[in-house]
C-alpha cells in the first residue's frame, strides 16, 4: 500500500492568532475546521451513524447508484477531495475513474492517515497522498511528481460548504478552481427541510452532537493552557430561516470568565458561543453561488426526496 503524507497544519501560534480574533467577534465564533481534531473526527464519524442524521447515508447510496454516470461527466484525471473525513463516499469514484492517484486533504492529522491507509487498503492499485492543511488557505497543492500536468477533479461532499458564510463560500470556491487548475468540482449539498427534523438531526438524542461542540473546549483547554468548565455551557442548534441555516452554539450557563493562553475572555449568561453553522442551499441559491464564484452547474444529481444533490460545477469560462 502507498500512502504519503504532506504535513501543512497550522502552527500553535496561528491557532492562538484565529481564537483571539474569533472571540474578539461578537457573537463569538470560531472557523469550524477547530472542531476536528482526533475526538473530533471520531465523534463526527459517530455523528454520521446516528439515525437523525440521514445525510451521509443519502449521499453514500447515491455516489454509489449514479458513480458511473458522475465519472463520465467528470472525464478522466486525479481525484482531489477536499476534507475527506474517514473518506467513506469517494471509493465508487475511484473505482469507476480506475485512479492510480487520490489526493486526500484534511486538517485532522491522524484520521487522515487513518483515512488513507484504510482506503489504500480498498484500493490497492492507487496511491494515496494526504495533504494536512486549512483547505480555505491553501494557495496551491505542494508540488508532487505524480501531480505534475495531470488534470484535477475536486470532491467536496458532505455540505460542508455550509460551514461558510455565503462570502466565505464564494472565496472558498474561487480557491477551489485555482487548486484545481480549473478542473471540474463534484460539490455535495443539502436543501432546506422541515426545521423540526433539520434540529434533530444535528441534536441527536444519544447526545453525539452535543460532545462534538463540547469537545472544542477540550482541545482548546489542552492547546491553549485554557480552565473552561465545559459543563458551565449547554449545547444548542436552531434553525434560522431567514439565512436557510442551522446555528449550532454552546451557551452559558452563567456570568463566567474563561483563561486561554493566558488572556481573559468573560461571558454573558445565556451568551452565545457559534461552534458552527450549516447553511442549507435550494438549487436556485446553489446555481447563484457557483455563478458568483466564476463556475456554472453542469449538472445535478439528487436522492429520490431531491434533498441531498451532487453538483458538477464547471469553469464559467
Ligand atoms: C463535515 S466533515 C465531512 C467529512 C466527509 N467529507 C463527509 O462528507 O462525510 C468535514 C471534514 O473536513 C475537514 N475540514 C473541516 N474544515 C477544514 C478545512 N478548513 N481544511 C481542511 N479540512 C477541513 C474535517 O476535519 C472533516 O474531516
């Protein structure tokens, strides 16, 4: 098996540098790509198999039905996806591009190559390389003799482009067409639904969704020498219609005062602390997303209930 891996994670003085700005902001919130650290993609992983979250069983069985279709709009090259997560939905795409290279880039180092080696274990004829990094950074993928004049197909399913403000997005996907050398995008979406199943889904009964927000206090108490009392604050997620969103924050309980790398930070009872948002997108908003970006949806795959769909973007010109 042939996994390698490019290490371009953001140093601990830059994790200082995005806490401090993200708690400066008010309402307070940090980039979502904190939330993933090692327990964080476990929990994530957990996450995907409660039964109120029914987007990555959608998604998966419908990669798996229309892969051969996808693969032929798509045409031939080497599959760049983008934060792969235990990277469960690209093997039907890999398979029916027949690929001898999968570029894999996430910004949780272990499940990374946690990732990739299950994966290569998958698919033996493919060599797997990792790229460590904030995607939303990066300006070019690191030079690699196997990348060199090979054309680029991006993966990024899973929605979580909603994790971007309609800005970020915007940027996020003119990056996207730079990394990619202006090759195609398969780009994962899901739609707005009924609110009450939308919370649910990110509130789970068994509690998982709750962990995954509380366990960035975690991860910041133990980077950053913090003394949060991560049971001071309960979890909520809220759909907010008028910008087609869940807002998933950790609320305090209480006045309180928290140390992070040695600066005091104060909070409100019943503050708000954004862990993330979820932004849900119509095929109309999508079509104006990709347009703003300097792409245009070539074409639209989706389940049967037309919730979650599978959007090949092209350059617009
Ligand atoms: C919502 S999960 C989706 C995982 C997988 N793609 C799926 O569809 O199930 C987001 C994944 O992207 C990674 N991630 C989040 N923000 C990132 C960023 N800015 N740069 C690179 N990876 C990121 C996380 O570590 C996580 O594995």
């Amino acid at each position: 098996m042939n996994v390698e891996l490019i290490d371009l994670h953001p140093a601990t003085a830059d994790l200082e540098q995005v806490v401090r700005e993200g708690l400066t902001a008010m309402p307070r919130q940090l980039p979502a790509w904190l939330l993933y650290d090692s327990e964080g993609s476990r929990l994530f992983a957990s996450i995907c198999e409660q039964p109120e979250y029914s987007l990555t069983r959608t998604e998966i069985a419908l990669l798996n039905h229309q892969a051969d279709a996808i693969s032929a709009a798509l045409g031939p090259g080497v599959m760049v996806e983008f934060g792969i997560g235990n990277a469960h939905k690209v093997s039907p795409l890999l398979k029916a591009l027949k690929s001898d290279l999968f570029v894999g880039l996430d910004i949780s180092r272990t499940a990374l190559r946690d990732a990739l080696e299950g994966l290569g274990r998958e698919h033996p004829q493919t060599t797997m390389l990792g790229i460590c990094c904030d995607h939303s950074q990066l300006a070019d993928l690191p030079p690699h003799p196997l990348l060199d004049g090979r054309r680029r197909i991006g993966f990024f399913p899973g929605s979580s482009l909603g994790n971007f403000s309609w800005d970020n997005a915007v940027a996020l996907l003119q990056r996207f067409r730079r990394l990619l050398n202006n090759g195609p995008l398969l780009l994962g979406l899901d739609q707005p639904r009924s609110p009450a199943l939308l919370e649910a889904a990110y509130d789970d009964a068994a509690g998982v969704s709750a962990a995954f927000a509380q366990n960035l206090l975690t991860r910041l108490n133990r980077e950053l020498q913090g003394d949060i009392d991560v049971d001071r604050f309960h979890y909520r997620a809220r759909w907010q219609s008028s910008q087609s969103r869940i807002e998933m924050a950790l609320v305090s309980d209480s006045p309180q005062t928290i140390t992070l790398a040695g600066q005091l930070w104060q909070f409100e009872p019943d503050e708000a602390w954004i862990t993330e948002h979820s932004v849900k997108y119509s095929p109309a908003a999508a079509e104006e997303l990709a347009k703003q970006a300097g792409w245009r949806i070539q074409q639209r795959w989706h389940d049967d209930n037309d919730q979650v769909s599978l959007h090949l973007l092209l350059p617009a010109d």
